[in-house]
C-alpha cells in the first residue's frame, strides 16, 4: 500500500505504531483497572473487619457497663434493705424485751429512717392487732 508520497513501508510502520500504542494503552488500562479494583477489594474487607472489631469492642464495652450499673444497683438495694431490716428488728427486740416503744417513738424512727434514706418512698410498721401496746 502506497500513501500519498508514494513509501509503502511508511504506511506500515504508522500503522503498527498504532496498533503498539494501543496495546500498550490497553494494558495500561488493564493495569490501572486491577489496581483500582485490588483497591476497592482491599478497602471493603477492611471496612468489614473494622465493622465487625467496632462492633465487638462496643458489646464489650456494654457488657462492662452493666456489670458496673449492676453491681453499684445491688450495693444500693443491699444498703436500703438492712436499714429497713434493722428497724424491724429493733421493734421486735424492744416487744421481746416487754419493753416496747410507743407509737410515736416509732414514728420517729421511721420518719428518720425515710430522710436518712433516699431510695425509700414510704415505710411503717405492721403488728397484730393490739401487739405493741394492747390498745389496738
């Protein structure tokens, strides 16, 4: 084939100039296409791993919490529970004794024991009829 100054070989060699650029393009292409791809691969499982660690750090961190929450709850609930027991056991001591208190007294002592005391709402104390005084 003859281009228009007449040299065949020209021609040729124009035209497998071309066609190398375009294969070297091609694998350029090819290359940059698997880097990026390598890249958003890599980036995903990493995105999973991280995920998946957050996640596991954050279960752990309320597993921690409520065990804190649980135990500060229990100290609390344990404290309120022996001040009440306490003051039960102080009426029925002092009605074993023959010595009870009057009510009053106990009044006193249960009005103290609810402002001593900030996670009760309310308290009294029950008897039988007529077993503090007889005068039920």
């Amino acid at each position: 084939m003859k281009n228009l100054h007449g040299d065949a070989n020209t021609a040729n060699t124009a035209s497998s100039g071309v066609l190398r650029l375009s294969l070297i393009a091609k694998i350029c292409v090819a290359a940059t296409a698997l880097v990026v791809l390598s890249l958003g691969v890599t980036a995903a499982v990493i995105g999973v791993k991280s995920s998946a660690s957050a996640q596991s750090a954050a279960m752990q961190l309320t597993r921690t919490t409520a065990r804190e929450v649980a135990g500060a709850l229990q100290t609390r609930i344990g404290a309120t529970l022996a001040t009440v027991i306490s003051v039960g056991d102080m009426v029925h001591s002092t009605n074993t004794a023959k010595l009870p208190l009057q009510r009053e007294q106990i009044n006193e002592v249960i009005k103290s024991t609810l402002v001593a005391s900030g996670d009760l709402v309310g308290a009294s104390v029950s008897m039988e009829p007529d077993a503090l005084n007889g005068k039920d």
